[in-house]
C-alpha cells in the first residue's frame, strides 16, 4: 500500500537513541545528536514538525490513516510512514515506537492525541511524549496531563502559541513580529526596512541608537536569504531586520525605524474559533477591548460564555456594511484568524481600506508571514511555525530554557543557561570560538541584562541569547556544553528587579555597581549617541547596564462587558 515501509524500509531504523531526565524533563542524551522519532498525524502541523525534523537528519516516522497523504510527504521528505490510526497498537509497534526516544501526537483530535500518548507510554516508557490538545476547556489545569497516567512532557497547542505571538506583536505596534526571552525582558523584533525607513542604507558600523539605548541587529532578511549580520552588512530597502532590545527599550527602536507607535486598545477578530479565544485572553490581561465576529451561531455562544468580557457578534465578517456597522473604522487592529484560510487575507485587507489602523492574519503558510507586508497585511503569524520551537527545546543539547524558530525556520534563536566548563564562561565572548553564522544577543545575571559584546564576560549561571543559522546549532551546542550537576535546575527569570545573580558572581560588565540605574534616570549631559554594537565590538569604557523592566504577570482584565448578541 502507497506510503507503507516495504522490508527494511525508510520506517525501519537501526539503532535507539538514550533519553535522561533533567528537572522532569526529557532530553536527548547521546553523542549521535540523532533521534527517532514517531509523529502521530500527518497534517499540517505535523507536516511542519517532520519536515524540521528531517532536517536534522533525525529519524523520522508518520502514523496516519490517509495513505495517500502519507504518500505525498515521503515523496517530499526524508521519512518513513506507517498507514493505521495513533491510537492502535498494532500501528505503533509496526512503527517501532519502543525503540523511539520522542512521540508527538498531532491530529486534529484531542482525545486521539491523548490515548496515543497513553499507548506510547506503555509501549515506549523511555519516549518524550508531546500532545497536541487544542479545546480551551483541557488547559483550565496546566498540569492535568503532566503526571501519571499521561506523563506528558509538554502539552503542543498551535493556536495558544500563535495568540500569544499576534499579542506581544500587537503591544509593538509597526513590528512585523516579537519573540522575547528571559520571562518578556528580551525581545527580539522584526522590522521591514522600507526605503523611507531612516535605517536604509545604512551600514550597521555606522548604525546610532538613541542615548541610554542598547540594542543589536541579530538577523537580517533579503530576498529569501536570511544572514546573522556583522558590522559591515547593510540595512537594504526591502530587507527585513530582527532587532535585539530590553523590553524597555522597544519604543525607542521603532522610533529609531522611523515607526510612530500608538498604543493599540480595541481589537476586532474574525472567527470565532480556538485561536479567538486564546487571543482574546491574551488581550484582555492587557486591558485591550475585544471583539470577535463570526457566522457561527454555535461557535459565537461558546465563546461567549468562555469570554463573559468580550463582545462576540453573530455577523457575516466578510460584509462590508456588517463591518462598518460594527465599527471597523474605531478599530485600532483588527485580527482575521477563522478556519476559512481563503477568507482571512481578503477580510483583513477589506478591514484595513475601511478604517483599521492595523490588520493581522493567522496564516497556515509561513511562506505568507513573509510576503503579507507586501501586499498590505502589516503581520501574518503561523501557528504551525510558533509551535516548532517548543518541540526543539527537547532535542537540544544542555540548559535550553527556550527556543524560537524564525523564517522558515533557517535560523533558531536559543535561550540557555551558562554552566561550568563552558567555552564560554570566565573569557571574554571574542575569545570564546563562537561559531559563524552565529551571535550571543544578550546575558541575564539575576535582575541585571545587558547587550553582548566582545568583551563581556559570562559566568556560570547567566542567562544567554544566542542567534544562529540552523547549520551551525551543532557547533553552537558544543561551545555551550559543561557539567549540568554544576548548577541546580535554574529558577524562572525574575520579571522584577530584586533577584540576586547566581551565588558568588560579579555585576555584568559594565556594571558600575550591583544596582540596577533607576528607570528613566537620564544620561549625562552632553553623552554622544552610542554606536549600536558589531559583533565582537567592545563596549564603550563605563558604560553603565541599563534599567530592567519592571513587567509583573499583567494587568487584571477589564470589567465584564456585554454577552453574545
């Protein structure tokens, strides 16, 4: 039958990869790098999954029951594929999962995800095991799943992800996108270098940020060629730049773009499916006023009674008049992010002519997120593109404390814990034999976090964001790697000042006292612009560390408002 192994076959691998345990979580052990790994589902989220995956030479077989799907993506990639459903025994053992170090169940049930994960786990008691459960109503209890019988190691939620993605690109109004790492006090954003943009042209040598500014260009798009800069690239008209800053710091590099920020407080969403619920969650802890619309009679009510503080509207977004009558041209940004992918970009762009100063889509292309800003869409995020990052966080190497996988994935942005034995620790980052094609962004030592340069120095405990193409993450993982019984399983990054840095260690470089400077506390009189640092570029002398965000959980969300009508 089409898509089946044959024999020995690409389903049948050689060889099973060691897992360990570290802080309760899963992690692959053995020098081969290599994992097997079984994907149960085969549609576009587990599409995006095998295909990284592949990527990584890891060992790679689909469980589905559509054997003409399964089909089509071994033509396309380097996997093996097994016809029968998740949940059947029989599927699984033909796809040899006792010899898997990973399972991740993706289909589009829930339940199905849940009882193959169960199986995987009597089956295959070593295996990571991931589950994709999408139903708002499953995450009321974030642990429900963690522990005995389903001893998931992470519950995959595409939608969540993605919402939470549109939001924090909503709170940076004119980014394209915004990741951030070390708990929201870095973020990294993405701006199009339009030839109006005050930054074009120039080169990053050359590059001033605002006085008491720090921050760095950590990757830049041209014409699909992705790069991790260095002093001498240029920001070209067209290109896309990521910009490295403390969440503080993020008015003044839009400024610094061109870009005039105005804060965004209503948001209209079209469709009233998971992701709408996620989003407006996400908005609402951010006092933003939410609308959804949809032509779902029985998805308005549910949503209503799940969002008492929302408006939801049964209407036909679609409709200009329905629009308008709704208030479109009042809208700070509006959302289209329903199941009906063929509709969203042409509600978005319909949104936008009639009045709203923003519009988003939810796109199941990543292509799209690229393209969307050309065609008038000011960001487009992909749910199957947010959620690889938190299935890479369980095969890298070392203390990886977040992942994030950015232009289709051709480079990674990892956030790790420094431990002893390192390359990196007690020399200067110059000398430390970082790898090219790859950049430390910044270092965390307790509340205190500043910019890399050349000459900081790293200790063990630290924070570390570092940028690299996808070809290097190998080399990378190496000048990381140190005695993980070194240091105790690190603790959340402390969203407040106040946290002490790592026993015994020094204020970061450039620190002229273990205090943090007061926020907003103004530079010296007559300062000069300080030049945006090149890679291995040192500091100037004395250059203090700036203020850190005072960021707490987020605001209560607003009053109840009006139900379903």
């Amino acid at each position: 039958m089409p898509g089946e192994p044959q024999g020995d076959g690409a389903a049948r691998f050689e060889g099973c990869i060691a897992v360990r345990r570290w802080n309760g979580v899963g992690r692959c052990g053995s020098g081969r790098g290599a994992m097997r790994v079984v994907i149960i589902g085969a549609g576009q989220v587990g599409f995006a999954i095998a295909q990284r995956l592949s990527w990584e030479h890891h060992e790679v077989v689909l469980v589905d029951r559509d054997a003409h799907r399964l089909a089509e993506l071994t033509e396309r990639l380097d996997v093996g594929s097994v016809q029968g459903s998740g949940c059947s025994p029989v599927a699984l053992r033909r796809a040899e999962v006792e010899k898997a170090g990973m399972v991740i169940a993706v289909t589009d049930s829930d339940e199905v995800n849940l009882l193959a994960c169960l199986l995987a786990g009597r089956l295959a008691p070593q295996a990571i095991r991931l589950a994709r459960v999408r139903d708002p109503d499953y995450h009321v209890d974030p642990d429900l799943f963690r522990g005995e019988p389903f001893g998931l190691a992470a519950v995959i939620n595409p939608e969540e992800e993605a919402a939470r993605r549109i939001a924090r690109t909503l709170e940076v109004p004119g980014a394209l996108d915004v990741v951030q790492f070390v708990g929201g006090r870095v973020l990294l954003i993405g701006i199009r270098i339009d030839p109006e943009n005050p930054l074009a042209g120039q080169p990053l040598s050359r590059l001033r940020a605002p006085e008491g500014i720090q921050l760095r260009v950590a990757c830049l798009e041209r014409r699909g060629k992705v790069t991790v800069p260095h002093g001498d690239d240029t920001l070209v008209p067209g290109s896309i730049a990521y910009i490295a800053c403390l969440r503080e710091h993020a008015p003044a590099v839009l400024q610094l773009a061109g870009k005039r920020p105005e804060p965004v407080r209503s948001v209209m969403i079209f469709g009233a499916e998971n992701l709408a619920t996620y989003l407006a969650r996400e908005l609402q802890a951010r006092q933003v006023r939410v609308k959804i619309i949809s032509s779902d009679p029985e998805r308005c009510r549910e949503t209503a009674e799940r969002l008492p503080a929302a408006l939801v509207v049964q209407g036909d977004g679609t409709d200009p008049e329905v629009l308008v009558e709704e208030g479109i041209a009042d809208i700070d940004a509006f959302v289209a992010g329903s199941r009906h992918e063929d509709r969203n970009v042409p509600v978005a762009l319909l949104a936008k002519s009639l009045g709203a100063r923003l519009a988003m889509v939810a796109a199941s292309s990543e292509t799209f997120e690229h393209l969307a800003p050309s065609i008038g869409i000011d960001a487009a995020t992909s749910p199957q593109s947010a959620v690889v990052g938190s299935i890479l966080q369980f095969l890298r190497h070392g203390r990886v404390l977040g992942v994030q996988a950015l232009w289709s994935r051709d480079v990674e942005v990892l956030e790790l814990q420094a431990l002893e034995g390192s390359k990196l620790v007690a020399r200067p980052l110059k000398k430390a034999g970082f790898p090219r094609h790859a950049m430390v962004l910044t270092v965390s030592r307790g509340d205190q976090t500043v910019i890399a340069t050349g000459d900081t120095m790293i200790a063990p405990g630290d924070r570390v964001v570092a940028i690299m193409r996808r070809e290097v993450v190998r080399k990378v993982e190496k000048v990381f790697a140190g005695r993980e019984d070194s240091l105790p399983p690190p603790a959340p990054a402390p969203a407040t000042p106040g946290a002490p840095a790592a026993a015994g260690a020094a204020p970061l470089a450039g620190s002229p006292a273990p205090a943090v400077p007061a926020a907003g506390a103004a530079p010296p009189a007559g300062s000069p612009a300080p030049a945006v640092p090149a890679a291995g570029a040192a500091p100037p002398a004395g250059s203090p560390v700036p203020p850190v965000s005072t960021t707490p959980g987020g605001p209560p969300p607003p009053p109840a408002g009006p139900a379903a009508r």
